[in-house]
C-alpha cells in the first residue's frame, strides 16, 4: 500500500525528551457517516503498523463517522446567533465562533441563557485583555466544535463540524480490535489536544509533545490518520 506519507512542510523526525519518534500520516478515502472507523483502520493503518506503534487519528474524522458534520444549509441562524458574532474575535487561523451557523450550533448545544452569559463574562474579560473565558463557561463540547474550513475536502469545508462522542471509548473499542494504543487528537495551527487515548495517561504529554507541530495537517492532504513510532 502506498498511502503512507509525511505531508508537506512537516518533518518525520520529532525529538522529545532525548528520543527520536518517526510520524507518518495515512492517506484515505474521504471518511463519511456510512464508514465504520474500525473498519477504516483496519484497511488503511493496520497494513503498516509495527509493534510499538500508537495510530493517532483527527477527531473530525471520527464525528464524521458518527454523523457529527452538519451542512451549512441546514443551520437556519437566529436573530442571537447573528447578533452575537459581532463580537466575536476574529482569529487569523480560523472561523471559529464569527460565523452566523457556527454560533447558532454552539446556542443548540448548551442552550441560550449559558451562551449569553458566556458572552457577556467574555466581555467584560476583554477589558482586561482575558481570551477563553467564552469557551471555559460554554465548556469542551463547544470548544470542540469546527466550522467550515474552505481548504477542507469536499463536504467538509461546508460543514460545522461536532466534537465526537465519547473518544475514549472509540480509542478503547479500536484498541481492542486492532491491537495498537489509539489516540484522537484535535490539532490545528494554535495547539494540540488529546481528546482520548486508550493507553496509559500518563503518555498524554508525550503525545501533545510529540504531535504538536500537528502532522495530519488541516486542509485537503485527506490524511486523518497517522502512525508514531520509535525511531531506530
């Protein structure tokens, strides 16, 4: 199989605390609602896998698989989402909360009296030059969410994107039948989290450490899987 790969502008090589770890990325297919994500492992990491390896994975390609990615078109904005986004700041490396759909996702998930109290204790730690303070009361599934990226693969960069459920259980269940640790990671140009892992969670630093320069890449290499190994 040839769709193991190291994308552009990233390096194989990453050195954390004094050891060398290789990280591949896998190409596959675009991964939908229809697809099973042990299913998607099996066929495109599997084949590759060494012992000692641990398969990392992109939480969005896990929500898609739980029909988490919802089209543009039917996200209807309210007069609150509209108002909202107003205020919003607007990050260089992303969307985030300044579209119309977005927010009204973000109203629909945690409801409208946490969303404007959110906003307005996001207001007044502006004054004080504080960010966060919207996704700290709003909480992880809101911080979660993606909007549409326009370098996305088709349909992607016309969705917002959920979190996906229960990522330590998928890590746990694939794990399981695959026989390697698995990770879901949500990386993009500001940071890595690690949103389940089924090994021990004392390796979590390791792996933030290991996979912050995020080598799964965020537009449309297709690559939403990949593999770290211990160099030799």
């Amino acid at each position: 199989m040839e769709n193991i790969t190291v994308n552009e502008g990233k390096e194989l090589i990453r050195i954390v605390d004094g050891t060398a770890y290789e990280r591949y990325a896998l190409q596959t297919k675009l991964i939908g609602k229809d697809d099973d994500m042990i299913d998607m492992v099996k066929e495109y990491a599997l084949p590759h896998m060494q012992k000692g390896d641990i398969l990392f994975m992109s939480e969005k390609a896990v929500a898609c698989t739980q029909n988490r990615a919802i089209p543009l078109d039917e996200i209807k904005p309210g007069f609150l989402a509209k108002l909202l986004v107003k205020f919003v700041y607007r990050s260089p490396h992303g969307l985030g909360r300044t579209m119309p759909e977005t927010m009204q996702v973000t109203i629909d998930l945690v409801g409208t009296p946490r969303v404007l109290f959110a906003a307005f204790c996001s207001a007044i730690g502006k004054l004080f030059k504080k960010r966060g303070i919207f996704y700290a009361i709003c909480g992880d599934e809101v911080r979660a969410i993606d909007g549409p990226c326009p370098t996305a693969m088709p349909p992607l960069n016309k969705c917002v994107t959920l979190g996906p459920l229960n990522p330590d259980k998928v890590c746990r269940d694939i794990a399981d039948a695959v026989g390697y640790d698995v990770a879901v990671i949500d990386a993009n140009d500001l940071g890595i989290e690690i949103l389940g892992f089924s090994g021990k969670k004392n390796q979590i630093d390791f792996l933030t450490k290991v996979l912050a320069d995020n080598p799964l890449c965020q537009g449309n290499q297709c690559t939403p899987m990949g593999i770290i190994r211990k160099a030799r």
